[in-house]
C-alpha cells in the first residue's frame, strides 16, 4: 500500500509525464553513462539531478547539499574556511532547501524529526548550509510542531521545533563562518546531526 508520501511523489511523477506528452513530445530513456562503479554512478546521478532543474525527485542526489552545484567563490570559501572545534553540545541543522526561502532562525527553527530527550541537551543549534556553518542560535523551548506551536507553519505534530534566540558574539565567533568536520557531514536526506 503507498503512504501519501509515494502517493505524492507518484502523482508529481505522473504530472511531469503528462506535462511532456501534452507539449507534444514523448518521454525518453536516456543513458548517460553505464559500466561504472557504484561510487561513480552515485556520483554522475547526483551532478545530472543537479544540473536538470525541474526533476521530480524526492532527494537530490547523494552528497548534492554539500558537494552540489555552487558558485565558484562558495566553492573557495568552504573550502578555505577554518574547520570547526566544537565546545557545545551543538545540533547541526542543514538548512540548505530552506535557507534561500526565508530568514535563517525561521529556517532552521521549524520542524525536525528530533528525539525530544537528546535535542534537550542542546546548548546551541547550529544552521548548516553546503558544509559552512550559517548562523548559531541558542534554543530556549522544544516544542512540537504544530500550528498553535509554530503560526504561520503547518502541522507536523511528529516533527519538533524550538523557540529561542540568536547565539552571543563570543558563540558566534566560534562557529559561524567555518566549514563542519567531515565525521559530520550531512548524507543519505538526513538534515541533522548531533556533534556529543
């Protein structure tokens, strides 16, 4: 049986395929490379969801959000920046999707599948975007993600979300601006990542 999830992401599937056969056209198989190692194919298929705007996809390819399309001087700068040395128990959050839409504290405050014990012993949350450390934010609530919760969001009473405040000086000079360690980098659609 499909979850509304499938169901979704059939439907947008099937919308695309409607979309082409309507514009006159047929839907094409086509390959771009075969004959690789799986490392490599992983690869080729996360650059050509990248480089093909309009996808249906639910994720992008592997390893998209931290070695996806970027600017030449994003690319220098994540590369060149200092790595960070964690002195908190600090919540990685990667905003990438999300970051571009709205504010960076209304990004990554709303809404996580979060364990509600093991968030609690957040002292800081971190918003993570392409590998590079955005922006730091102390949280001072967990609450479930609803709209009485959160307004102006919709529901997501699994997910969890937190009301609080941008991080001191002395916080944000610690981490803000510099690239995260490799043992936490983001992969497999998992946007969080605990660093204790």
């Amino acid at each position: 049986m499909l979850t509304k999830e499938d169901s979704d992401e059939l439907s947008d599937k099937l919308k695309k395929i409607r979309e082409i056969r309507l514009a006159g056209f047929k839907v094409a198989h086509v390959v771009h490379r075969h004959g690789m190692k799986e490392e490599v194919a992983k690869e080729v298929e996360a650059a050509l969801i990248d480089a093909y705007p309009g996808l249906t996809n639910e994720m992008g390819g592997e390893g998209s959000g931290e070695k996806g399309v970027m600017h030449a001087d994003e690319v220098v700068q994540k590369y060149t920046a200092e790595e960070a040395v964690f002195k908190h128990r600090a919540l990685l959050i990667s905003v990438n999707t999300t970051s571009s839409e709205r504010p960076l504290y209304e990004a990554v405050r709303h809404s996580w599948k979060l364990n509600l014990k093991k968030v609690e012993q957040a002292e800081v949350v971190l918003a993570v975007v392409k590998g590079l450390i955005k922006g730091a934010f102390i949280p001072g609530q967990w609450l479930q993600a609803t709209s009485e919760n959160f307004p102006g969001y919709s529901d997501a009473p699994k997910r969890l979300g937190f009301i609080g405040h941008e991080a001191s000086e002395e916080i944000q000079k610690l981490y803000v601006g510099r690239r995260i360690p490799k043992e936490f980098s983001f992969g497999s659609g998992n946007p969080i990542r605990y660093t204790w």
